[in-house]
C-alpha cells in the first residue's frame, strides 16, 4: 500500500469535477493546504481524515491508495478475461487517474487501448489516438505498433480501420526504427496487402532480424512472391526456412496449409514443436490436430490432443485448466464417445 493519501484526494477530486477552494471551504482550510497536500508537499492532518472520507462518500481506507503500478497490474489481469461493464468502468476509472497523473504512462496507453479494443468506433479511435502518443515516446516497443494494427490497420478490423492509415503512420518511424520487427512484419503485411510490392519488398531488405527471428525475410518474401502470382517462387523460398528455426517452421507450415500443401504443412508443424526448447508453444501441435481432423485422419488428431496435453502438464505445470479440458472434449467427440 502506499501513504499517497494527497494523490488519492486529487484522484477522487478531479473525478468528481471538485475544486481546491470547494473542499477547503467544507473542511475550514485554505486551497493552498489542499493543493500541498496534492503535491505531496504536506498531509493532512490524521483527525481531517474521517471528515476528507465523508465529503468524497469514501472509506478512510479509499485515502490510502494503491500505487498506480499494483492498480495498473490489477486491470492488465482483469483485461485476460471477460470484462463486465462494473470492470470495464473499474479499468477505465484507474487509467484515467494514471493518465492524470503521467500523460505519458506507456504502460496506461497500451491497457487503454487494449480495454477499447471491444468496442464501439468512438473507442477504437480514442484508442489509436493514445497509441499514436505512445509510438512517439517509445517507438521501439514493438507492442504499441501490435495494438495500433489492431485499431487501424486491416485485418480483423478492416470494416471499421484501412491498411493505408496504418501505413502512412507507421512508416516514417518503420524508416527510422528498422529493428522494430514487429512494426516492419505489420508494415510489410500492411503494404503487401495494398499490392505495394516496391514499397514492401524495400522493407523486407531492410528489416535488421535477430537471433531469433532470422526466418522473417525469408517468410516475407514468399508472400510477395505469391501475392505476385508465383505460387512456386513463394513455396521454393518457404523450403529454405531451416529445419531448427521453430517459429520459421511454423510461420511457413500455416502457409503451406493455407495453400492445401498438406504434406508439407504437417512436416513444418512437426519440426516446429521438435526443434522448439521447453516450455514448449502449442500452436504447432495445435494447428497438427486442427488439420488431421479435417484430412479425417482421427487417430492422429487424437494423439496432436494428447501431445497437448502432456506437453501442458511437464512444460506449464498444467494439469487442469480450460485448456486441458478442451483437449479432453475434443479426443473423447474423435473417438465417439
């Protein structure tokens, strides 16, 4: 807890629209005390508490706040579930109050965002326009350009937001920031998308991979290739994703798979959870199980389900979550049961 008890007369101030002189009128003080008091400069004093918890209709307690970083992990958590509308307005009320307090929080800006995700376009734009503040003050993290694709780059969001916005944005910090990787794979995708091919091919040269990463060019350039019209250039230079690259491996299976080279996709898939050091992702064994049971091919749709959850219990500790029970649902539905 923390002993911010000036912070938490501000916050709950400036919620309800209340001035200095107003609470330092009720209390018999002078606004200059109040303002100390939010500046951190003094407290009040222990015998005005009860009287300060009254005028705002809180508890004593509400006056000892949370610090800003505990309140801002607790929204983080409550955005990994369902949101109902009591939580959706806790979240907004504890970013708010962040914001207040640092305009420039990254961490507030990106759960802002994340919390409008869901709704209406009015969210969606007060969304993009708080990760547009975010990118400005921290254009390497490659989060804020993740969430600002959401918002308005095409996709899942092409109804509501366009490729084009996306890239006029992005691209001047893609130019200044090429070891973003993940701003350059959404510019790439974006550009490749609007058959920019020049503009996307510039940028896969310039993208700078790292260690783990190395199989982005080679992943890129198949999807111009193909979205050229040369489906075999794009299948040759998918090939060439080494066989230890996990992610590389699994990036190009999905492609495979999209392009009914099931086959191949299956090998991809195999090597990617083979080659990939513990914990191991399931993605790779999920998308195995996905294309076995729609290839009919039961048996081993039930042994990917198996492998997942094996691999949940010895690589995540996880022995009985949604997930495991999932895998549960669907081998017992494959076996007819």
């Amino acid at each position: 807890m923390n002993m911010d008890i000036g912070g938490a007369i501000k916050r709950l101030r400036t919620d309800r629209g209340i001035t200095q002189e107003e609470i330092g009128e009720y209390l018999g003080i002078s606004f200059q005390a109040v303002s100390k008091w939010e500046t951190g400069t003094t407290m009040p004093d222990v015998t005005l508490l009860p009287k300060i918890a009254a005028f705002f209709g809180v508890r004593i307690d509400d006056l000892f706040s949370v610090d800003h970083e505990d309140e801002l992990k607790r929204v983080e958590e409550s955005l990994s579930h369902r949101l109902s509308e009591r939580s959706r307005l806790y979240s907004k009320r504890i970013l708010d109050a962040s914001l207040q307090d640092d305009p420039d929080n990254i961490r507030a800006l990106k759960l802002y965002a994340r919390l409008n995700l869901s709704g209406a376009n009015d969210d969606l734009l007060e969304a993009g326009r708080m990760l547009e503040r975010a990118m400005k003050r921290s254009p390497l993290d490659e989060e804020i350009f993740e969430l600002y694709f959401q918002v308005r780059g095409g996709g899942v969001y092409k109804a509501r937001s366009d490729d084009d916005w996306f890239i006029r944005v992005c691209e001047p910090y893609a130019e200044k920031y090429p070891q973003n990787l993940g701003l350059m794979a959404h510019l790439i995708e974006a550009m490749i998308r609007q058959r920019y091919f020049e503009k996307a091919e510039e940028y896969i040269r310039l993208m700078q991979p790292d260690s783990g990463r190395e199989y982005l060019r080679k992943v890129y350039l198949g999807d111009l290739a193909l979205a050229k019209g040369d489906a075999d250039r794009a299948k040759a230079i998918w090939n060439t994703v080494s066989e230890d690259d996990s992610m590389g491996q699994y990036e190009a299976g999905e492609r495979f798979n999209r392009l009914n080279e099931y086959d191949r996709a299956i090998r991809c898939f195999q090597n990617a959870f083979q080659s990939a050091a513990p914990p191991r992702p399931l993605d790779p064994v999920f998308s195995l199980a996905f294309l076995y049971t729609k290839l009919g091919r039961n048996a081993e749709a039930v042994r990917a389900w198996q492998l997942i959850i094996s691999t949940l219990a010895s690589d995540h500790n996880d022995y009985d979550s949604e997930t495991v029970e999932w895998a549960h649902r669907e081998i017992r539905k494959l076996q007819g049961k």
